[in-house]
C-alpha cells in the first residue's frame, strides 16, 4: 500500500504516473456519461485535488478525487496509487 499524500504530493505523483489502469465501473460510468479516455487522461494532467485523501474501508488504499474543466465540461476523477508510478481510475463522472 502507497503511503497517503498530501493533496499536493499526490497531484504531483498522478503528473508523474507511467501506468493508468482503469476498473470496470469507471468504465461503465465514462461510457454513461459520455467521457473518454483521452478526457480522464487530460483530467490527470491538468486537474487539482481539493480535498484530503480518504481511506477506502475494504482496501485500506487511500483515494482521491481529482477535478478539472476538459472541453467545456467539469469531470471528477476517483483515483487510488497501486505504487507511486501506477495508478487505477476507480470511478469518473461529470460534476453538473
């Protein structure tokens, strides 16, 4: 398990990330909501963290929620570090 970051410290480490996998209902959510890949991605490399890290209760990982404007839209990306260089998407939406 990565240690928890600060929101600073993980904006950092997501600018930095090799790996970005996806789970099956991020998926799901980005096909509902119409966003894709190259979206989530750009979200990544331009977003901000605004809120502390929570710990996931099952996993004991610690997530965040990335935000940023991606072609004229606000997306909300759910994102836990696997190890400081990999990452999964665990869920995306679009915040109306």
């Amino acid at each position: 398990m990565v240690k928890r970051m600060t929101s600073g410290e993980a904006v950092k480490a997501v600018r930095k990330c090799e790996t970005v996998g996806f789970t099956v209902h991020a998926l799901d959510e980005m096909f509902a909501d119409k966003i894709s890949r190259l979206e989530v991605l750009t979200a990544l490399k331009s977003g901000n963290i605004f809120k502390p890290a929570e710990q996931d209760i099952k996993t004991g990982d610690w997530k965040y929620r990335m935000e940023a404007r991606v072609m004229n839209r606000n997306i909300a990306v759910v994102l836990t570090f696997r190890t400081v260089d990999r990452l999964t998407i665990i869920t995306v939406w679009e915040v109306r």
